[in-house]
C-alpha cells in the first residue's frame, strides 16, 4: 500500500462522501463551465489538502457537513489559484496534461478561475462559521500577495532564504495550514489543537514547496511538470540562493548575467541546474526541507496513537519522498 493509500484509509468513506459533493457543487447551466469543470475533475491528482482538512477534523471528533463544505471550499480555492498561476507563468502543462488556458485559452482560465473563487467563498458561507470563513478569505488575499511579491522582485538574484521562505509561507504553506486549521475549528476542537494543527500545516506546507523546487534542478523525471521552469520564469529558489550564496564571486557574476539578462537558452538553464547541484544547493535544499518535515511530525507528538494521527505523519512523509 503507497503513502497516499495509507493516508486516505482513515478517511475513505469520507472522502468519498467530499468527491461526490465536489462534484454536484460544479454542476452548473453553463456548457463550456460544465466542460471545464469535468476536465478537471478528472485529474484531480492525489487531493492532499481536502484530504488534511478531514484528518485534522477526525483527529478530535466525528467530520460533519461543516467539515465537508469546508474541504470543497479550499479545493475550489486551491483548484482556481492554479488556474490563475498557469495563465501568469504562460504554463502550459500540469500533471503531464495540457492546462487549461492551453486547452482553451487565457479568457476561459481565468474566468473560470473567476467562477471558482466564487463558488469557494459561496460554500464557506454554507458553514455559518465566521471564523472559517474567515480564515478562507485569507487564504485568497495571502496567495495573491505571495504571487505578487515574488513578481515585484526586481532583482531575483538577491532573494534571500528569508525572503524565500516568505514566499513560500504565503504562496503554498498557509493554503495548507488554514486545511489543517479550518478541518479543526469544523468539529469545534480547542484552540490549542487547532493552532498546533494550524503549525503542522504551515511546515508541512513548507516541505512541500521546498520538494517541488528540488524538482527543477533534475533532468527527465517524470513530476507532471517540465523541469528549469522556475528559473525560465526568473525565479531563484532554495538550490539557487544557497548555491549563490556558497559560489566565489566571480561565478556569482556569471550565473547572475544569465538570470538578469533573461538569457534563458536551453544550454544556460542546464547551465545552472549543474551550478546548482556542484555548489550543494540541492543537497542543502533537501536537509531544509527534512527540518520542516520533522518539525511538522514533531507537532503531532502530544496527540493519542490513532489511524488518523498516523496518517497525519504520512502526509509529511509523502511532502518530502513522493516523486511527483
């Protein structure tokens, strides 16, 4: 049995009960919606964040209609952010499937991006809780200030791991942190479990940032996403800024012409993943990315042994092994 396997069998019934409920909740008179809508739907990928929503709920209580409406609703979230992302970064390929705006075009993505942030906000009200709702309007305003920080840099070269790891918090480990904590405040836990939840999220959310910009310093691997489209992009992550920082200065002058030049030819992209990997910045991307790793498992520590707690650890373990 794979890691994913093992973390769903807690809740199988359950996410059974969230798919069939996603589904009715994107039916709609719209054709061309309609169309979008179960493209999607059919290559949903391994749903880690509906699925710590309910973990997080059933760690303490029994999940309810609360907890269901709010896993869709960060789906939904999670579903148009991505949407928005390809059509900003020109992506046009995602788990090894054309996206969306090259399926159709920009128009289509984004307005139905537009559709989903929608219908996110209209199932969170269906929770008639205040602070979830609260926290998923957040969530929406963090990963838009994360995207436009990252943007607004003018010289990604002097990124610092502190200013990475803010990107990070707000472009991926908060989604995950408000699942771990809106999963709890649905069964009505106590504060200080759902803010330890919360905290588990947001490393948790941080491994796997870090995983998916290990990713593109490898050649021909099969992780639903072309490699070097980071730096394409003119972004400088975790391998880069510490491999930057570790070079002499006359490499550092060289690696840093490409990136601000824009000189992004297939030659130079293979260029800095070797110089990424020969100056241990993939090496020291993956230790960091063990620590938030560890310190998420570390966070359940105080909770009973349950099936759930387990496959709350395996959602940290999978962050940082899967291969895809």
């Amino acid at each position: 049995m794979n890691l994913i396997e093992e973390i769903r069998r807690p809740i199988k019934e359950e996410m059974l009960l969230f798919e069939r409920t996603f589904v009715e909740t994107l039916k709609t008179q719209n054709p061309l919606l309609n169309e979008v809508h179960k493209y999607l739907t059919q290559r949903n990928g391994k749903q880690l964040r509906p699925m710590l929503v309910l973990l997080a709920a059933k760690l303490t209580a029994a999940i309810n209609k609360v907890t269901i409406d709010a896993a869709i609703s960060l789906q939904l979230l999670h579903t148009a952010s991505l949407m928005h992302d390809d059509v900003v970064d020109d992506t046009l390929e995602r788990r090894g499937k054309p996206s969306v705006n090259a399926k159709w075009n920009n128009k289509v993505a984004i307005l139905a991006g537009d559709y989903m942030l929608s219908k996110s906000l209209q199932c969170s009200t269906r929770t008639g809780h205040i602070e979830i709702l609260d926290v998923i309007a957040s969530i929406g305003m963090e990963l838009s200030d994360g995207e436009l920080i990252q943007l607004a840099t003018r010289h990604p070269v002097e990124t610092t791991e502190d200013d990475y790891l803010n990107i990070v918090r707000k472009k991926t480990a908060f989604l995950f942190a408000a699942c771990a904590q809106v999963g709890s405040l649905s069964v009505n836990a106590p504060a200080q479990t759902t803010d330890l939840l919360r905290k588990f999220g947001e490393n948790l959310g941080i491994c796997f940032q870090i995983k998916d910009d290990i990713f593109d310093y490898y050649d021909d691997i099969e992780i639903g996403k072309p490699t070097g489209n980071d730096i394409r992009d003119g972004k400088v992550t975790l391998p880069l800024i510490h491999a930057l920082r570790c070079c002499g200065v006359e490499e550092r002058k060289s690696i840093s012409a490409i990136i601000i030049n824009k000189d992004y030819s297939d030659e130079n992209i293979h260029l800095i993943n070797r110089f990424a990997r020969a100056h241990g910045g993939v090496e020291y991307a993956i230790g960091r990315m063990k620590e938030f790793r560890d310190q998420a498992i570390g966070l359940l520590s105080g909770f009973p042994d349950s099936d759930v707690k387990h496959s709350l650890m395996f959602c940290a373990e999978f962050a940082a092994d899967r291969d895809l």
